[in-house]
C-alpha cells in the first residue's frame, strides 16, 4: 500500500489501478502574461479526459460487449466539468547558458492559480484529471515546438502498476509527436510515501520506458538520504528554502555543498530551484550547480514557453 491511497477492490482494475490524489507541486510560480499561438488555446478537457481513458483502456474494454468492464476509476470521471491549461517555467544550464527544461505547471484557461484548479478535483473525477493533465502538458509542449524536456509532476501514492498507468502517457506522446526520452517525471521528496520499494519500482519502470526521473524539493522531507540510497533519479532538485538566501548562510551552504558532492559520487545531476537573486545564483554556480530554475531567469509563461532574461547569465 502506498501512502493509503488505495481504495477498496472495486477502486482497482489490473490495467490502471489508481487512487486519489493531488499534486501540491502545480501550485507554483505564477502567470507571465505571454500570448499562446493559436494551436493551444484552452480546450474543452473534459473531452480530453474522456480521450485519455480512452487511449488507456485496453483494446478489449473498448468493447461495451466485453467481458471485462474496467475499474471504477476506468468508468467515472471522464467528465471533468472544468477546463485548464499549462503554464512552462523554463530550467536552465547556467554552463551552456541554454535551458535544459521546461516544468509544466496546472493553470486555469485565464491563467488563474493552480489552486483554483486543484480545489475542483475530487474523488470522482481524480483519475481522469491526472491522465487529463499528463496528456494535455505533452500535448501543449508539442503545440508549443519545445525541443527542451518536458518535466511533469507525478504523485506515487496515486500509481499501483506503473507498467500500465503509464500507458496513456506513452500513447499521448506518440500521439503529439513527443520524444518519450525528453519527459522528466518528478516526485516531491516530502510527499509521505509508506512504500519506499513501491515508488522506487515507479521510478525504474519510468526509466525502463525510457522517461527520466526527478525527486523534487530534495531537503524538504525526511527520507531524502534513504531514498537516495536505493534509487538515484537523473536529477535531484534541492528545496527552495534551501536555495533562498543561501549565498548569506553558512548552515544552508554547507547542506548545499553535501549534496552536491553526494549526487557528484552518485552520477546525479543537481539542480536548484526558486533562484532568485545573483548571489544565489554565484554561490550555486560556485558550488558546481549548473542547472537551475527560479524568477531570476524565468517566470512560469502562461501557455508559452519562456524568454530568458540575458542579464541574469551572470
């Protein structure tokens, strides 16, 4: 059991298998006011939802005939009843002074907050919203000609097979024309996992579909160390309160430095995230960070990608 998501047996199907869940993570940044180009304006995601599961059932439960009907979660939801779209704040490569991703974050059609978003999912219509937001995050990059990757928030407590759930995802990016290798799944650090084996089964089947991994606010948490000892993701992303003010604090500086060096002996890229001075931005580069996200380079664009700021190469 993961986190005590899991429902009952008839919230479980052999093919999806989900449970509730949220992603705290989509709420952050904020609009950046950038028109969208006319292939993505907000969409009836409703219709998109329905899509989705659709593209996700197996070919035999598509049949109404079937013997096999599905799950619940296969069978309710489909109709959200409430659109949204995608804000991408860009990552950078400080090194090569390019962007190396872009982090899709959950945004009303008008760009209102993801919590606005957020509060209107619930139990009936959770699975169908996270392979809502999955598609549509792929396919708004695709609309948007991103070359960059294309990193999405996932919450483990909410997959049981990844094997299957993952399905849906696969088909999305072949649908949209969107290299599966350039999609970065992110889990938050803090977010409470009881099975550290399940998630880490999550992260190596990702890797095995050829998706990279990122653990998100590393430092927020307490099991970050441990998790790290079974399974190193591509990227590890340390916490912004970490981050924020560390060029002026020894404590902070000397945990930012350990975790460079762990990830440095493990072969795992470190990035920092919610970076918004130059002298977060000089102490990081220093401490050998080459990747990093924050206002200083980027806000979040609304249904756009981002311009970086030339100033703020340093």
């Amino acid at each position: 059991m993961a986190g005590g998501a899991r429902g009952g047996p008839e919230d479980e199907c052999p093919t999806c298998a989900v449970g509730p869940h949220t992603d705290p993570e989509q709420t952050k940044g904020t609009r950046a006011g950038v028109e969208a180009p006319a292939p993505y304006r907000a969409r009836p995601t409703s219709v998109l939802a329905s899509a989705m599961l659709t593209l996700h059932t197996p070919h035999a439960n598509r049949n109404p005939d079937s013997a096999a009907p599905g799950c619940v979660q296969c069978r309710k939801g489909t109709e959200l009843g409430f659109d949204f779209v995608f804000a991408y704040q860009p990552i950078v490569d400080l090194a090569s002074r390019s962007v190396f991703a872009h982090e899709a974050l959950v945004r009303g059609p008008s760009g209102e907050s993801a919590f606005s978003i957020l509060s209107k999912v619930n139990d009936d219509n959770r699975y169908a919203f996270d392979q809502a937001c999955r598609a549509e995050a792929i396919r708004g990059a695709a609309a948007l000609g991103m070359k960059e990757r294309l990193s999405i928030n996932f919450l483990p407590n909410a997959v049981y097979r990844p094997e299957a759930c993952i399905r849906s995802t696969l088909e999305a990016a072949r649908l949209y024309d969107f290299p599966s290798d350039r999609i970065i799944f992110e889990v938050t650090e803090g977010e409470r996992v009881q099975d550290r084996a399940h998630l880490v089964n999550i992260f190596r089947e990702y890797r095995r579909f050829g998706f990279q991994t990122a653990i998100d606010d590393f430092g927020a948490g307490y099991a970050g160390l441990n998790l790290l000892a079974e399974y190193q993701p591509d990227v590890v992303k340390i916490d912004m309160d970490l981050v924020r003010g560390v060029d002026a604090s020894k404590p902070k500086q000397a945990i930012v430095t350990g975790i460079v060096t762990i990830c440095t002996a493990l072969g795992v890229q470190v990035l920092a995230e919610g970076v918004e001075t130059a002298g977060e931005r000089d102490f990081l580069k220093d401490a050998g960070i080459r990747l990093m996200q924050g206002y200083l380079f980027c806000k979040p664009a609304f249904q756009a990608l981002g311009v970086i700021d030339p100033a703020s190469w340093g």
